[in-house]
C-alpha cells in the first residue's frame, strides 16, 4: 500500500531498551495509542489502563531462532564468504533459506538468489545445496538441502539474524519473548515476534490481575528481509482447542481479542473456516493466509505491533484492523514525535473506536 511518511535513518533502534541506560527495562519503550483517527502517546507500562476485564491477548509462543550462520559458496576450500539464514523447513527436510552477503560490519546486503545446484560449506564440515526457488515470483528464498541437522547446526553456530539498522549483535535471549517456549523439534522463528518483546513478567502478572487473559498460539516466522517488503510466505502455525474456546468466549461476553503481532493476527485468523460464523476452530499445519483490506478481519478487534517500513506489505494488515485514515495518521505522528521503529522500537496499539455510548467491537 506504502504510506506517504518518510521514516528518518536515526528513528531505527539500534539497541534493545534495556541498553538504552542504567535502570531501563524492556518495558521502557513509547506506546502509540490509535482509536479510529485519534491518536495518543502513552508508556508501555500503561498498557494495562488501556484494556479492561475480559479482553483477550492473542500472543506468539514461537521461539526465536539463532537461524544466521556463516558459510562459504562451492564445493572446494575458499569460495566467496556468504550468510545463510534459515527461514523455514519444509515437510520433506529442505528449508528456505537466503543467502546473503557480509558487509564488513557485522550485518548483511542481499544478493542474488541461487543458482540451482549451488554448494554452501557450512562450519563443522556440514554443506547445503541449492534446489530451486521459494516460489511466488521471488528469486531472494530457496529451497535446499542440508546434510546434517539444522537445529543442532544453529544451536552450536548460529547467531541471531541482525539487520544494517541495528548497533552490534546481540545474544539470543535478547531476541527471546517472555511468552517463548522451545519446541520439542528444534523449530522457532527465523526473526522475532517482535510485538511481544516489550511485556515482562510483572506486566504480564498486572494484567492478569485486572482480568486480561492471554491466549497462546503459535506461528513460525520466516525470514522477512528488511529490503524486499514482500507479502509473506507459508508459515507454520498452530491454533490450540483451548485458545480457540478462550477467543469465542470473550466475544460472546462483549470482551475485545487484541493480537500481539501480525504474527498472532495471521494464525488466528487461518483458523476461522469459512462459513464458521466467525468461530475460532483449533488448526494447524501451513498457513499461505495474506490479511488485507479486502479480505478484512473475522475474529480480531485491536492489534498491538510494532511500527513497520512504509512499504512494508504489513501495513496491509494493519489497515485491514484500523482502516487507512487511521493508519495515515498515525505513522506521522509518531514521526512528528520521534518515535523508534523496528524489533527494539516503540509499539502501537491499534483499538476499537469508541462511540458516545461506550465501545463497540
């Protein structure tokens, strides 16, 4: 859709919070408030001011994977430097993966994707080779074929996946949500659910405390590439029988569902069949799902995010929950009020309107 802001170089945060100064938490970040057109700035800390009893918080549990590692392309010793990052893998044990070039600073720059047959040498004598491209019109994602386990591979020497805008690396916790949990088989997310990176255990607890529930799902992000702004991918996914009854209770009793992250909204609403009333139905598998203004959303009402490139295709979905107008204007405001983009950056809350006689959802 692309949104006539212009987002300053200086607005990236290149630092988590907590690296921000002495005494900051993750919590210490900015808090834009939307309600249809207008728009408020408020502390994260405050979040809890904001919902009431009853509302739910759809949240990500995926786990965020150390899916960078350094490689070499060809068969033989030498070979150009290159860095793989792993995006998703597959049923039949390929994954997605794009290559990227180092570039000198610790980050990467996009390359050009393949060529089929390709060889990647990767650290412990493990090699990939390239089988064919992702789909979908793009060249950047391939498929290939590893000969050893990945997750062991990135357990031992991957690092987290890290972008131009960001300062230095930082350690995997860094990039860890309070609501991750392992998976048994090693899967996680090539980049974080980043909305969810703000909360700690004692936000979470207040908010329980007030009589907001919170909602497990899961959603295994792949790589998104700060550069292409492509519409995503199929993910995994997976909705549990109790987050959907939790979900279709709360709207029966007038309570709000507010995801965290565009992740939650896309694996929530992949599991509303169609003809299901706006039920929620436990699901999972592969969702190829792309929210966006015409298809609209089913089961969500408000949407805590982060705040997104202005190509970004994200912001599809974000004007699918909000509308435009809303989305408009809130991304200059939070230019006009310098507010930080990107993983470690401020949030957003987009909420119901709320007419002269109280909310509607």
């Amino acid at each position: 859709m692309g949104l006539a802001v212009r987002v300053p170089q200086e607005l990236s945060a290149r630092v988590p919070a907590e690296q921000r100064g002495p005494g900051r938490g993750r919590d210490d970040v900015r808090l834009m408030v939307s309600r249809g057109t207008e728009v408020s700035h408020r502390a994260f800390r405050e979040l809890p001011e904001l919902l009431r009893a009853g509302d739910v918080l759809v949240v990500n549990t995926s786990a965020t994977l150390a899916a960078a590692v350094d490689g070499r392309l060809g068969a033989e010793p030498g070979g150009r430097p290159v860095v793989v990052h792993f995006s998703t893998r597959g049923d039949d044990g390929r994954w997605a993966v794009e290559l990227r070039v180092p570039d000198g600073a610790g980050a990467t720059r996009p390359r050009a994707g393949g060529p089929a047959g390709a060889v990647v040498r990767l650290p412990g004598g493990a090699r990939l080779v390239l089988e064919e491209p992702l789909g979908g019109g793009s060249q950047r994602l391939w498929w290939a074929r590893p000969d050893a386990g990945v997750p062991g591979l990135l357990a031992r020497y991957g690092r987290p996946i890290r972008y131009g805008y960001t300062e230095r690396d930082q350690p995997v916790s860094a990039y860890q949500t309070v609501f991750a949990l392992p998976s048994s088989d090693g899967a996680g997310s090539a980049e974080m659910p980043s909305a969810g990176r703000p909360f700690t255990a004692r936000l979470v607890a207040e908010l329980v405390s007030r009589g907001v529930q919170f909602a497990p799902l899961v959603l295994h992000t792949g790589v998104s590439s700060a550069e292409a702004h492509e519409p995503p991918y199929p993910e995994r996914f997976a909705v549990p029988a109790a987050t959907a009854w939790l979900v279709n209770a709360a709207r029966a009793g007038g309570g709000r569902v507010i995801a965290v992250g565009t992740t939650a909204v896309r694996a929530l609403e992949s599991a509303v069949p169609a003809g299901a009333g706006g039920l929620v139905r436990a699901a999972g598998g592969w969702t190829d799902l792309v929210v966006t203004p015409e298809r609209g959303v089913r089961v969500v009402d408000g949407l805590l995010t982060g705040l997104h490139e202005p190509e970004a295709s994200h912001l599809l979905m974000l004007e699918a929950v909000a509308g435009r107008p809303a989305l408009g204007r809130a991304y200059a405001e939070a230019v006009r009020e310098r507010y930080l983009w990107h993983e470690f950056g401020d949030v957003h809350l987009l909420l119901p309107e709320e007419g002269p006689h109280g909310p509607h959802c």
